[in-house]
C-alpha cells in the first residue's frame, strides 16, 4: 500500500500569489518591466475620473458684460464663462470676470446679467469675436 505523502497533492499552478507589498519585476527577453501595485494608483486614477466628470458641470454659468480698453478707446460686449459660485453673486462676478478680461488688457465696466447654457445661443452673435473668448 502506498505511503500518503504529508501535503495533498495539486495540479496546475502550485505557486502560491505573489506578495503584493512592493513593486513585482518581469523580465520580459532583455528588457525589464515594473509593475506597481493596484492600490497606489488606483485613488489617482478615481479622482482624475471625478475631475473629467466634474469639469463640464462648472461651466454651467455665464456672464454678458461690457468692457473697454484706452488709449485709444475701444469698447466690447461679450460673454464670459464664470464659475458656479460666481453665478448668483453679482461681486464675484464682476471680480472673476475683470480678472479674465484684463488678461486680454480689457478693463470690465460692467456685467449686464448672468445667466445658464439657455441664454448662450441668442447672445452669440452680439458678442462675435468677444463670445467665450476669455
């Protein structure tokens, strides 16, 4: 009668899983490849998900504005993107807004009004090269 060995015996792959406490190297021919664990990237990667998901959603509020330059003076209407705190406070508008435009060497006088992604098609064409620019 055969003698039972100490460890049960198992077919196909007899190895335990690798450790997954630090970086696993594969040889692959002559190059080498490292392979981090999941767990590092995988918080990075689910926030940079919830920023792409986010970012179409804070653009949700503009802004119609007049604004001018000197020397010599010029004048123009425009609509301006404005972040969602921005939307409901007329100050936070006007300094978000004067903040984008003197980027260009604009000077805000004034926002006319603000509003959501239904008012954009009828001011598109008043503010011509001045539509989203800034």
């Amino acid at each position: 009668m055969p003698r039972p060995s100490p460890r049960p015996r198992r077919a196909g792959n007899n190895r335990p899983p690798p450790a997954d406490d630090g970086p696993a190297l594969l040889n692959i021919g002559a190059a080498a490849v490292t392979i981090f664990p999941m767990d590092k990237i995988r918080l990075p990667l689910l926030a940079a998900c919830f920023a792409l998901l986010a970012a179409p959603a804070q653009a949700a509020c503009y802004a119609d504005y007049k604004a001018k330059q000197d020397d010599p003076l010029r004048l123009h209407y425009g609509v301006i993107a404005l972040s969602d705190g921005a939307c409901d406070d007329r100050r936070a508008a006007s300094e978000e807004a004067a903040r984008k435009i003197a980027a260009g060497g604009w000077t805000l006088l004034n926002i006319v009004s603000t509003f959501g992604e239904d008012g954009l098609a009828e001011r598109k064409d008043n503010a011509g090269p001045y539509y989203l620019r800034f």
